[in-house]
C-alpha cells in the first residue's frame, strides 16, 4: 500500500470531522432570529408617525405594516377632522386613488391565467364595431397590454379642462365609460404605441370597458366575489357615491386640478361624485387592508402565480428616478430590494402601498391631504421613512 496515500486518507477523515463537529457547535451556538414584541414595534410606529406629524404638519395619517409572519402593526396621527380636533383612528378610511387599479388589475390577471384574455391582443379586435373607435388616438396599432403599463399614448382624460368643466355642472353624474373616453376622442398622440410612456386613467377605463364586453359582468361585483370577500379585505368598498360610511374629512390643495381648495366633505357629502374614477381608482380603503392587499396580490395569492412575472415585467416610467411600471404596478428600487405596489391620489388625500419581497414585507400609509406645503415629501418617502424605523422587520425576515 501507498504510505503517502494513506497518510493522505487519515488527513481528510480527521479534517472531516474537524468540519463536521465545528459546523454542529456553530448551528447550535447560532441565534435564531427573532421578531420583537408586537407592542414595541406599534409603539416604535406610533411615535414614528408622531414625529412625523409634528414635523410636516399634515392634517393626518394612517400607516400598517404586515410582519413576515403575517402580523398587522397598525397606527395613526393627528385628525381626521382638523376644525373639530377629531383624532384619526388607524382603521379611519380614505379615498386611495389609483391603487384602485391594482383591483381591476387582479381580474385582468385571473382572465389572462384563465385563456379569456390575450394581452398581447390589439383592442381592435373588441372595439372595432363601437363608432367611436377610430378616433381613439393609436386606435388601430394598442395592444391590452400597452393599456396597462401605460404605453398606448393615449392622453389623459382627466387633465382636460372640458371634463372638470363637465364634473363641476353636474357633480351627482353617474358617468358612463365611454363618456369618460370622449374627452380622449379626437387628441393628438402623445407618443407612437408602445413607443414611450405617460400616465393615463383613461387607459384603465378602455381596459375595463373591454374586459366588461369580454364577461359580460360588471368589475365591480366580479372584484367584490373573487377579491373583496374571499380574501377579507372587509374595509375596502367601490367608492361610487358622494356619500361613503367611514370616510374621514380630506383637505385639498391650493391651486388643485380640481378647482377646489380646503375640505373635501361638505354636511358629510364629497364636493363631487368619486365615481368618476371608476378603473382608474374607484375604491375607498384604510391602511390595514391595503398593506393587507400589497402582501396578498404580489405573493401571487389573488391570482395564478404564474401571471407575476407577467405583471410585473416593467418598462421605465417617469414617476422618480429609476423608476419602472409593470401591468398596472409601480416597481421601484431602493435601500431595501425592489419594491412592488401603488401610489393613489384622489383630491384631498394620498395613498401608498408597498411590498418588500426580499424582506416579505408590506407597508401601506394614508393622508388626508394632498397639499403638498404640509405633506413635504411624495408618499413612497414615507413608506420608506418607515422601513428605515423599523430595521428589526428586516432582520427577523431574512
């Protein structure tokens, strides 16, 4: 026999077992992670929002955070009502704006996972017949798709002065989709489809109206039966009425779009109809049900999961730098990973919400206001400003 080789054999046995029972004592010495007291981390988030209020001086806010291990951390501060010093309750609900996409978005998804819906189909293929069709900027060269990450170069209906004109003369209107895509009808392109990109509601309320053709229900009540029920998000309602339970008192801006400044509620009813929004927002929420929401959607829990990395396959957006857009989600890379999720605007009052997949994480904040002068920093800012609070969820997720 070898000598050499033998002595080589003993030498990688006995480094072996030098591994063996060093990897052992190392597993067993190595802390677990741990998540800290509940109670500490809603404090830690109070006095966060506390600081915050002090500081910027808006109205109110709401936030939530949803822990890797499925625990909601919610707080508030301020007023939901500044005149008469009415303190905001963490389940307090507001307006959210374009998150309300995100809901539509979902059955989109489920239709596309289900062979119901091509996204990579022309709209011609629905809307040929409708009248109204060829004057639709880019009418005959948009895909569904290029609806929903903003690429049609369709131009906003909602910028355009004759339908804030028409919004005013008539604020009890129930409007129909296709008097919402009139005000679109006739414009210039912004850009040639698929060719650059710009915001637009209009683009959702083409996708939904297409998608009603296609089912032959309407979204609401699909959104209410697949979405709302099952998955509990109890707090969380079409806003289709000047009168909505639960709403707290927004303050709008100097100067807004609009054309209306200071509160949003007069006798308990909106300055006008929110069911204008319709695709392109139409819901109200609170905090707690849509970081809920956030956590749900982008872990693939209200569709096929296989539909995610469709969804979420984005083209650069102009809403920050760095900034990308995906089927109807807002993807952002920051300290923390890529983030996933919405940010809402409805006169009055700001949403955001957010998931952290590296961190399994959601955080989601609301205000009653969208002036700016107080507000001092776009939403996602305070997302961030939370997660940056709150280092231990990061550690307890890994």
């Amino acid at each position: 026999m070898n000598l050499s080789l033998l002595r080589h054999r003993r030498l990688v046995r006995l480094l072996a077992a030098v591994f063996y029972f060093g990897f052992v004592l190392t597993a067993t010495a190595a802390p677990k992670p741990t998540i800290p007291d509940p109670a500490v981390q809603q404090q830690r988030l109070q006095t966060l929002l506390n600081d915050l209020h002090e500081k910027n001086g808006f109205p109110g806010m709401t936030a939530a955070v949803v822990l890797p291990n499925g625990k909601v951390i919610t707080a508030a501060t301020g007023y939901a009502d500044v005149e008469i010093k009415t303190p905001m309750k963490p389940d307090d609900r507001m307006l959210a704006g374009s998150i309300g996409k995100t809901f539509f978005d979902a059955i989109f998804m489920r239709l596309a996972a289900d062979g119901k819906l091509d996204l990579n189909q022309k709209i011609s293929f629905w809307l040929k017949e409708e009248p109204w069709f060829q004057r639709l900027p880019n009418a005959n060269d948009i895909t569904f798709q290029m609806l929903l990450n903003h690429t049609s170069g369709i131009p906003e209906h909602v910028e355009s002065p004759e339908f804030v004109a028409a919004l005013w003369k008539d604020p009890d209107k129930v409007w129909k989709p296709t008097e919402l895509l009139a005000f679109s009808l006739d414009k210039p392109a912004k850009f040639a489809a698929g060719q650059g990109w710009s915001y637009a509601d209009t683009n959702f309320i083409l996708a939904a109206y297409i998608v009603e053709k296609i089912t032959k229900r309407p979204l609401y009540d699909q959104i209410h039966d697949e979405i709302l029920k099952p998955l509990k998000l109890n707090n969380t309602s079409p806003s289709t009425s000047r009168t909505l339970p639960g709403l707290v008192m927004g303050y709008s801006m100097p100067n807004s779009p609009f054309h209306f400044e200071g509160r949003t509620l007069v006798d308990g009813k909106l300055r006008f109809n929110p069911q204008m929004e319709w695709a392109g927002g139409g819901f109200i929420s609170n905090s707690s049900d849509l970081a809920r929401w956030a956590n749900l959607l982008y872990t693939g829990k209200a569709f096929d999961k296989k539909m995610l990395p469709i969804m979420e396959t984005a083209v650069p957006a102009k809403t920050g730098k760095g900034d990308e857009y995906g089927l109807g989600v807002q993807v952002r890379h920051t300290n923390y990973g890529i983030t996933y999720g919405h940010g809402g605007w409805f006169p009055g009052y700001l949403s955001e919400m957010e998931y952290f997949p590296e961190r399994n994480t959601s955080i989601a904040v609301q205000i009653n206001s969208d002036n700016f002068g107080v507000v001092k920093m776009p939403t996602h800012k305070y997302v961030l400003a939370i997660a940056d609070a709150r280092m231990e969820f990061r550690a307890a997720s890994v």
